[in-house]
C-alpha cells in the first residue's frame, strides 16, 4: 500500500469578468457533448465550452422561470437536469430546454442525485430521500412522487444491477422501495453488523454497504464481505465513493483508503496542518 503524494497543479480563475454571470457559483455538471455547465445562485445557468460562457436565465430561457440555480445533475442518457430553489425541476436535451415539475416545499424536494435513468424513465432524489420518478410518453414526462416514511436524509438512495432500490433507515437499517412504498428489511443476510452506515451503487451496478464492521457487496440474495485482506479484518466503515475502475475509497474511522480487489491500494496521510 502507497501513500497518495501532493503533486504541482496550475489553477485558473473564472469569474464574472470572464462572463460567468454571478460568482456564487452552487453546482457544476459536464453533459456528454463535452460543455460544462454552472448553476449560480443569482445569475441563473451557464454553458462553458473552454473559452466563453454563454448565460441562460428566464430572459431568454422561460423554461427556467428562476436565476436561483440549486443543483445540476447528468443522467446516463445525457440529458441535463436542473434543480432551482424555487423547488422547480427543468430538463435539458435534445438541444432544448423543458420545464418538468414545480414544488413548494423546500428543502425538502431541492433536487440531490440521479438514482436511475433509461431512454423512457428517470428516478431522482431529493436531499430528504423524495423521490420523483418521471415516465417519458410523446415527449413529456409524467411525474410521481415517493415520500419515504423512515428514511435517512443523511444517506443516498441507490439501486441496484437488478432494479431494486435501497435505502438507509434513520436508526440505520436496510429498507427497499417495493410497489412505490417504502419496505423495511428486518433480516439482511450475510453482514456482520445491521448497523449501516453508507451505502452506493458502483459504475457497473454492483450495490456496496458499509456497516460497523465491515465492507460488503448485494450478490443478489446475500451481502458478501468484502473487506481487503491485506488490513484489519473489522473496520467501521463511515463513507465510500466509487471510482470509475471498480475501486472504493473508503474513509474508516483509521483514516481514508482506496481499495481494489479486496486489497487496500493507497492511503491518504494525514495533513499536520503545515505547507500549502
């Protein structure tokens, strides 16, 4: 296992002299056709090709009806999502932008993550675990929303390779969305611990949790543990992220670590509070 070394990097400015429309800058999301996109609190949306911006707000983009950008996010289709403060819920593509939905109560239905998307239907969450599925019929999406009775505000709701969508109850156990209601799991199969901690859907659909004790992956009928071998055999487990090559970083309670194939790879050292 190596530890990750600091390396040189150049870092450039972009503000609005250098035509962003506000510097409060909320949420960064790049679309497939390789533009980023900025949201901003009181200039309304961006696209940035590498060189210039070009700004849209209600002025010359009806659709988004607010300056006031929460969050955006790219769904696997590539289709542009943007979250308003509003409550608002906007889409972009096609080379078009699309007004989808309108709700009142925020926070709670500020928009947090994609959960699933095909070419006919796409799931997204809101920070307090709504979650808002759209049904794609003659160009328009038709809206449902899920309200979870016990759900973790704090946790990410995630789906699996089999479409089974998972969350984090407030007392940390395992629950399922089944037939549009909120399920919990009493017994899980295969953990050391029913105290959950995080959990995630990996790029190849593989659903991992991370308990008391341990690092765990769904196989489909049981979690199997995926603790690397060359470590502690227990850990309590607080976050992970998921990488594009199957690898996880893990923060535990001993410190942050990468993974790859139940082997720990790299550990972040600790920073002593000197240098830059």
């Amino acid at each position: 296992m190596v530890k990750a070394a600091p390396e040189d990097f150049l870092v450039q400015v972009w503000d609005t002299d250098a035509g962003l429309p506000h510097s409060s800058v909320t949420s960064i999301a790049q679309t497939p056709d390789g533009y980023l996109w900025v949201g901003t609190m009181h200039g309304g949306l961006a696209r940035f090709d590498g060189e210039r911006f070009v700004n849209f707000h209600p002025g010359n983009t009806p659709e988004l009806r607010s300056i006031e950008i929460q969050k955006l996010l790219v769904d696997a289709q590539g289709t542009l999502w943007v979250g308003t403060v509003e409550g608002a819920l906007v889409s972009y593509r096609d080379g078009r932008f699309h007004f989808e939905r309108q709700s009142t109560e925020t926070p709670a239905a500020w928009l947090h993550e994609v959960i699933s998307s095909d070419r006919k239907s796409v799931m997204l969450s809101s920070i307090y675990g709504w979650l808002f599925e759209g049904t794609l019929e003659h160009g328009t999406n038709h809206w449902t929303t899920l309200l979870p009775q016990d759900s973790d505000t704090s946790a990410s709701t995630c789906r699996d390779r089999e479409g089974t969508i998972w969350y984090r109850t407030q007392d940390g156990g395992l629950g399922q969305v089944r037939h549009n209601k909120f399920v919990r799991v009493p017994d899980v199969p295969g953990l050391r611990s029913p105290h959950i901690n995080t959990l995630l859907t990996d790029a190849s659909g593989d659903f991992w949790v991370g308990t008391d004790k341990e690092i765990a992956r769904w196989d489909g009928g049981k979690f199997v543990n995926m603790m690397p071998t060359n470590g502690e055999s227990e850990l309590a487990v607080q976050q992970m992220a998921a990488c594009p090559d199957g690898s996880l970083w893990v923060r535990t309670d001993k410190g942050l670590r990468k993974c790859r194939e139940r082997q720990w790879v790299a550990q972040v050292a600790a920073w002593d509070g000197d240098g830059p």
